[in-house]
C-alpha cells in the first residue's frame, strides 16, 4: 500500500470522526438552545453547552470503548446494564449540579426543576443521546471498515501454504517463513509484523487477517495488538510475556483465556 493511499484512508477516518462529533453537537446546541431560551436564561448558554458536551463525550466513548466491547459484545449483558445505568446517572448527576450553580435549578421539562424531581427526564433525555451517538458512530465505524477489506484480502493471496512453511507477500518480496519458527506476531493498523527466531517480515493486512491466515500455527491474542506462539510462551513475569529479546504485554481482557490454554481445565 502506497504512502498516499495511507494518508487518504487516515484522512477519510479522521473526515468521519469530525463529522460525527459536528452532527452530534448541532443537535446538542439546538436542544440546549430550545431550553434555555425556554426557560430565558441566555447569559450562560456558552458555558453550559460546554461543560454538557464534555460531560456527553466522555459518557459515549465510556460507553463505545469500554463497556461495549467488554461486556455488551462478550455477552455479559448481566454487567453491562448497571454499569451503563452507573454512568447515565453520575452523567445526569454532574449535568444537575452544574445547572444548579449557574442557575439554581435544573434546566429540564418546565414543571421539574430541583435535583430529584429533573434526575427522570434528564435521564431519559440523556439514554436518547447516547443511543443517538453510538448508532450513528459505530455506523461511521463500519463504513470506515470497509476500506481495510482489501487489504486483508492482499493479505490473503499474498500467504500459500507448503506444509509447515508459508509465502509472505512483503512489499515486492515474497518470504518463506517456517511456520514452527513464528514467535509472535504484531500488528499496527494496516499492517501486520510477523517475527520469527531471527527475522521479522512486514505484511499487509490487519492482526486479525494474520491469526486467521497462520491457522497451522497455534496462536493465542495476549493483547489488542500482539498475537503469541503459545509454545514460545515460556515465562511470565506480572502481566509480561517474555519471548528471549521481547517482552509482550498481556491485555487486561485476554488474560484468563491465555491462562486457560496455558492450564487446560
């Protein structure tokens, strides 16, 4: 992949990421612009739009970065709803106190305006916000998706099996690569890194593609990034894994699955 076609992905991704936070936040302005001038409080629209949309950021990416991949895609549906109820009401928790010193109520519906009696339907008004946010982002997210298909795809044709070696399509150099000699593997977006006992080849393709396509060679995800030879692992000090020259980190998530391969029940 050339250096431009990287520039133009990394930019179409950025493009997306700007968008959503500019739809997001013309339809924030609006709505806290409908009530305070509701509510005739123009003086402090800056101030509250601002600390809001802080507050709204860090609940959605808490949402999108944590407890879905952790708890809502694994299935832990059990721990993802009080946590994802948690954040809501510490979210509108922070929205009623600020509103209470700029204001000295809380800007909700029209009859509600003390701590507890808003906390409902700013809650509500909140769970819609974040359904908004994370529908629309993680469609963004699937769109930017498919502009890496292609490159697992190279990944693919680029790999040939011939017993336990494999064809590594390296930039314009094809690499035989004893399949028992892969240490681990590492991957950087686009890209994927497959070490060896004395080498280290740079292929296209994500760390997903890579796992896939070394089937024949017992591999285990430690890491978002990293992808071991689960008879390299030999020794592990704290949550390192340590290969001669490399020290691995061992994700928080995929610690008791490595563990469960090391010692089978």
């Amino acid at each position: 992949m050339s250096a431009t076609f990287r520039s133009k992905l990394l930019s179409r991704t950025q493009l997306l990421h700007l968008l959503f936070w500019t739809v997001i936040t013309l339809i924030f302005i609006y709505d806290r612009r409908y009530l305070i001038m509701k509510f005739r409080l123009p003086e402090h629209f800056i101030a509250c739009v601002v600390v809001r949309m802080g507050l709204l950021i860090s609940l959605v990416y808490f949402h999108l970065n944590v407890l879905v991949p952790r708890y809502f895609q694994t299935r832990k549906y059990g721990l993802y709803t009080p946590l994802l109820l948690l954040s809501l009401g510490i979210y509108v928790s922070l929205q009623n106190a600020y509103d209470i010193y700029l204001y000295g109520f809380v800007i909700g519906d029209v009859r509600s305006r003390d701590f507890w009696s808003a906390f409902p339907y700013n809650f509500f008004t909140t769970l819609w916000y974040l359904a908004l946010t994370a529908g629309l982002k993680l469609s963004l997210d699937r769109y930017g998706e498919k502009g890496k298909t292609s490159q697992d795809v190279e990944l693919s044709a680029g790999l040939h099996s011939v017993d336990r070696q494999v064809m590594l399509k390296s930039g314009t150099k094809q690499v035989r690569v004893d399949l028992d000699s892969v240490t681990h593997v590492k991957g950087l977006k686009d890209y994927s890194i497959v070490y060896t006992e004395d080498d280290q080849v740079i292929v296209k393709g994500s760390l997903k593609s890579a796992e896939q396509l070394l089937g024949l060679k017992k591999l285990v995800r430690v890491h978002k990034s990293y992808l071991v030879a689960l008879d390299r692992i030999k020794t592990i000090e704290g949550n390192q894994i340590i290969l001669d020259q490399h020290s691995i980190p061992i994700g928080r998530s995929y610690k008791k699955e490595l563990f469960q391969h090391l010692v089978p029940s």
